[in-house]
C-alpha cells in the first residue's frame, strides 16, 4: 500500500508524444472511476431521508 501511495505523487519523464498521451489517459481514466464511485455516495447522502429531529428544527 505504501509503495502505490508514493507512486500517486510520482511525476513520470515522457520522451514521446505517445508516452504522454498514455500517462495523461491513465490520470484521467483515474479521475473517471473516482467520480463515478463518488458521485453516487454523494447522491445519497444528499437525498437520505431526514429523521424526526432534523424535521422538528426546521
């Protein structure tokens, strides 16, 4: 686990266009999967029911 949190951080050396263009669709294929698994959480914590104490403050 230690050794993928320091690689996150990691800055790559690219020589080509080509290894560019791979190392930018790998960050932002990582972009898309953090949204997609944080956006539904997010959804439902906005829209869970409210309890009887949240109701009688308003």
């Amino acid at each position: 686990m230690m050794e993928f949190l320091s690689a996150v951080g990691y800055t790559k050396t690219v020589h080509t266009l080509v290894d560019y263009y791979q190392y930018i669709k790998a960050v932002e294929y990582l972009i898309c999967v953090a949204f997609f698994v944080s956006f539904p959480m997010f959804y439902k914590y906005l829209n869970k029911p409210q309890t009887a104490a949240q109701e009688a403050s308003r």
